[in-house]
C-alpha cells in the first residue's frame, strides 16, 4: 500500500505595494497556497482603497474577495503570519524587509510608471508590474498593466507600454 506524498512546499513570495492591482495579485497567490507578505508605505498612496489590501495599514485588517490581509508591526511577525495561512501588510517605508525576509520571489506590484528600485538580485524571482521596469535588466519578467490586448502579458525580455499619464 502507497503512502500519499506530502504536497511540496511553495516559494516564499514578498509583494511590493498593496493597491488594487497588487491586492489581485495577492489574492491569486495567496488562492494557490503561497505564503506572502505584502509591504506598504505607513500612508499609502491608494486611490481604490475599498478594494486593496492597503486599507489594513489603516483599519489593521481588510478583506477583499473573502480573504482578509492584517497589518503586522515587524518582519518577524508577517513571516510567522504567511506560513500560517495568512496575508500580512508590513508597512515598510525603507524597503529594508526585503533583506530579512528573503524571499524566493518578489513582485514590485508599487506601480511606479518609472525606474524603480528592483534588482534582480534580490531574489530568485524578481517580477515588475507596469512601465519603469526592463525584464532582463532590473527584474526577470514585466506584466503589463495597460488595459488592452496585452493586460497581463509577461514579458521575458523588455519592457511594458510607457506610461499613458492616465489611470
């Protein structure tokens, strides 16, 4: 008689910014069983904030979909809170977490529309969403974020659609 095998283990992502578009991310990731923290600014920029996880660094916790995310006070904390299931909002004004909690991946999900601060050396897997990021260059793969055809598109090699100026 065969015994199951235990599911394997999945990667420890950390997801820059939760707005909107960073909260389906999130949400995604978090459905498939990844342990995720998200950072956030200690006042975030969000203009959509009924439906991004932000609104925990606020309120303290949120829910969007059915899935609640809680704002933790230290890395200590939101990586204890991702490997029990949950979605921790660390805010982290400094990007300094990045380094203490080191995760296999790390989506810059911020929407900055111009260079940031990735590297792809700070992770195994380093994700942009949006214009500002180069895949090869400063991250290993871009999504786009222009609505359109291409809305979600990866990209392997270059960059998303320049910034429109609009929403």
């Amino acid at each position: 008689m065969s015994t199951p095998l235990s599911p394997p283990s999945l990667p420890f992502v950390l997801v820059r910014g939760a707005g909107d578009l960073a909260t389906g991310v999130i949400y995604r990731l978090h459905a498939a069983g990844f342990p995720i923290v998200a950072t956030e600014l200690p006042q975030p920029l969000v203009v959509r904030r009924t439906v991004a996880f932000a609104q925990a660094v606020y309120d303290g916790a949120c829910t969007v979909e059915g899935v609640t995310a809680t704002r933790v006070e230290d890395a200590v904390a939101a990586r204890q809170l991702a490997l029990a299931g949950g979605v921790p909002i660390l805010p982290d004004p400094d990007d300094g977490v990045i380094a203490r909690l080191r995760p296999a991946v790390l989506v810059d999900a911020r929407l900055r529309k111009r260079g940031g601060s990735a590297s792809r050396d700070q992770a195994a897997l380093v994700i942009g969403l949006g214009p500002g990021f180069t895949a090869g260059e400063d991250c290993h793969a871009v999504i786009e974020t222009q609505r359109g055809h291409d809305l979600g598109r990866v990209y392997w090699q270059g960059s998303a659609q320049p910034n429109t100026g609009e929403p």
